[in-house]
C-alpha cells in the first residue's frame, strides 16, 4: 500500500482508497451474484478467480485472466465506475478490494468465502502476506521431509514460507537477513539457523553452499532484492535444487546469473499469491488455522483503532513487529 501510496514507479491514481488485507462480512450483494449471500463470511483478495479462463481450468495457474492484480485499474468491472465519491467526484478503488473502509464493494471473483466462525481480526492475514509465503514453500517449493531450505528475507512473508518448510518437515532452516534482530523471533517460525549478509566476506550463497555441503535442497526469496534473488538461485544444489521468488523487484531490475547454474540441474520459478487461487483454496488454509495447524497469532504483534492508521503504517516502515491489525471502531 505504501508503495504505491507513494506512486514510485507507477501510474499514480488518486484519491483513492488503499488496503488490500483485511476481512469482513457481506453487506448485500449485486446484481447477478449467485455465490455469496448478505451475511457471509469473507476475506477480499487482490487477484481474484473467475473461474472461467484458462488460467482457472487450469490446475497449474491462479493467474485469472479477468481478475488477476491490476494495479492502474481504479474502477469496478462491470460499468468502469467507481463506487466511492465525495462530493459527486469519483475515489477510487485500489486491486480490487480498498479495505481501508467501513464499507467496501468488490468482484464477486475477488472473494473467498470462509468459515464464519473462523475470528477475522485473526485469518484476515491470509488473504494475503501469509498465504503468500505459505503457499510459496507448500505449493511451489515442495520441499521433502528432512530436506534442508533458505529462507531470504524474515518478515511476514518470510516466516510463513518458514513456517510452511517447518509443516514439511524441513530438517533445516537457515534464515538470511540483513538485520540480525529479527533471528529471535523467527526461531518461533521454525528457523534453525541464521546468515547476515554482512556478516561475511563471501556472497551468501558461497556461505549457505558451505553451511549444506553444496548447497540447499530448497530456497524461497522474500524481499524483491534482486541480489537476493541471485543468491537464492545460486545456493541451491546442483541436480535437484529449487528456488522460488516470492519478493516484487522494481520494475528495472534486472536477473543476471550465468547459464550453467540452470544446466546444472537447477530449477528456478516464480510465484503469485503462493499458487493459491483465490476462491478454492483459501478456505481450505482458513481451516487450517481453525484446527490449530497453523498459528496466525505469531505473526500479530499490534493492534489498533482505524482512526490510528497511521500508527500501523510506522510500526510497519520501522521494522517494529509483523503485522498490526487494524479494527474497525464501533
């Protein structure tokens, strides 16, 4: 939100009413919604499931033609309006969700319909950050029980990818990270052991090659630090390593790395949104906090009112815990 808040590198588009996680319970419904009933528990989503394209007949792809993250787009599909004003002068919408609201009005496809008596102030965090980085490791990654893993960059996301190599049975799990404070907490995320960059002469993935006896089974990279994505690829073994890259780089990034490392039987891939699809698969991750597999609560360090908003936003550019809830007032 607060990358594009600040309009670096995109189209700006404003006003407009940012948040992208959240939770809530339907209102009313629009015309032609047949999925959803007033009443309903939701978690609005940034790409969305339509359900109909190719990519949603597909078993491989969440990537839904009609709905996938448009980040320029500030209006609603169907009649290319928005649904916010002020004064008869359009605010527009932001991915398709706009959850620093009250109220909000998003695609039918956008929403995954939950458990209602799953806590929203709690599984709100999948409808997005967690289920990224869990998805990343479970659906992408793979990693084998007693298989070793790296995990770049331990935030949020980063510890959900932990997490997910910790419900493999990942026998080790080496977090890399710039700030060595963060290793404390993310032992609690099943992280074993730490590399800080800074820390060492060598590039990391020389370091982690050593640590692993030729490097790591698996990797997941969640910073968008190009860098850190070269390191992610290149510390994977030879023959059947994998890395995935979960961060967003800037849009004039560039990955360079030489050819051989994929000739030597190195796999690299991509993922969005951790290969979950929105609508099919997100209730099933729901249930997996109800019954107790997955601990959200770990991941909830703050919490305030929505008229302290702000207060979230410096908790989060300070690097002070990792995620703040934010409650709507009664």
């Amino acid at each position: 939100d607060v990358y594009f808040w600040e309009a670096k590198g995109q189209n700006p588009l404003f006003p407009r009413i940012y948040g992208h996680e959240a939770g809530g319970i339907v209102e009313s419904i629009g015309e032609g919604v047949t999925d959803l009933k007033a009443g309903d528990h939701v978690l609005p989503v940034f790409t969305g499931e339509c359900k109909d394209c190719a990519h949603c007949k597909s078993e491989e792809s969440n990537m839904c033609d009609l709905l996938r993250i448009n980040t320029d787009r500030g209006v609603m599909l169907s009649d290319g309006k928005s649904r916010f004003s002020i004064k008869d002068k359009p605010i527009y919408h932001f991915v398709g969700t706009s959850t620093f609201s009250e109220y909000t009005v998003v695609h039918v496809g956008c929403l995954a319909k939950i458990n209602p008596l799953a806590p929203l102030d709690k599984v709100c965090l999948l409808s997005c950050g967690i289920s990224t980085g869990l998805g990343a490791t479970l659906n992408v990654a793979k990693p084998k029980k007693g298989s070793t893993v790296a995990v770049f960059g331990l935030g949020a996301v980063g510890l959900a990818a932990a997490e997910g190599a910790r419900f493999s049975g990942a026998s080790r799990i080496i977090g890399v990270d710039l700030h060595s404070g963060r290793f404390e907490e993310a032992k609690k995320f099943g992280v074993t052991e730490f590399v800080n960059p800074k820390e060492h002469k060598k590039p990391v993935q020389e370091v982690i090659a050593e640590l692993t006896n030729g490097g790591v089974d698996r990797s997941i990279e969640c910073t968008g630090s190009v860098e850190f994505m070269i390191s992610a690829f290149e510390c994977v073994h030879d023959g059947w390593g994998v890395a995935v890259l979960v961060g967003v780089p800037h849009k004039e990034a560039v990955f360079k790395t030489h050819p051989l490392n994929f000739l030597n039987e190195r796999t690299l891939k991509g993922t969005f949104f951790g290969n979950y699809k929105p609508r099919t698969d997100i209730p099933s991750v729901v249930e997996k906090y109800m019954n107790k597999e997955l601990q959200l609560e770990k991941f909830i360090t703050h919490k305030v009112p929505f008229s302290e908003i702000n207060k979230a936003f410096e908790y989060m550019l300070k690097g002070e815990g990792l995620r703040c809830i934010i409650h709507m007032e009664d």
